[in-house]
C-alpha cells in the first residue's frame, strides 16, 4: 500500500496535450514559490485534506480540483508562464 497519492493531472496548452504527475506535496511546493514570487491567491491550491485522504472518491474530486488549480494558473500567465511553473509542467519536454 502506497503512503502517498501521485495526481496524473492533464495539461493542454494550444494543441499540445500531455500529463503529469505530481504528489499533492508538489502542488504545495508549487504554490508557495507562486505566492512568494508571484502574488497568487494563497487559497487557490485545493486544502490538504488528512481524512480519508486516500479514498478513491477524495482522490478524484482532489484530481479534478488540482487540474482547476493548473489551469486557472495558466489563465494568469497567458503569454509566459514563470520559470518554476513551467518546470512543473514540463513545458520544456513538450512546447516549443
């Protein structure tokens, strides 16, 4: 039995589709670098939830809310997304 989640979250930008995967630990790491660096809304990430925290029901609404996350940030960044963003996202693997 896994102790962690990993989110494989889908990300489209133009015509390009792909997914990643991250644990819910990243996203955190992710948004803090954006509210320190960038002046997100500190309550965009969806809340770490303890309870329950692995089943399968919490897991996709989580799935679901943390793709909101993504592409919400993406709307803020509409011409360059930030350096950490898009190492995040593998920009570098799959836009041009």
């Amino acid at each position: 039995i896994s102790s962690f989640q990993v989110y494989i979250i889908q990300v489209s930008v133009g015509n390009h589709q792909w997914t990643v995967k991250h644990r819910y630990s990243d996203f955190h790491d992710l948004h803090e670098k954006l509210v320190s660096e960038k002046k997100i809304d500190k309550n965009l990430l969806p809340p770490k939830k303890i309870i329950g925290k692995n089943s399968k029901s919490l897991v996709e609404k989580r799935q679901k809310d943390l793709e909101i996350y993504l592409q919400t940030l993406l709307l803020k960044f509409p011409v360059t997304a930030p350096k950490v963003l898009s190492h995040f996202l593998h920009f570098h693997l799959y836009v041009s």
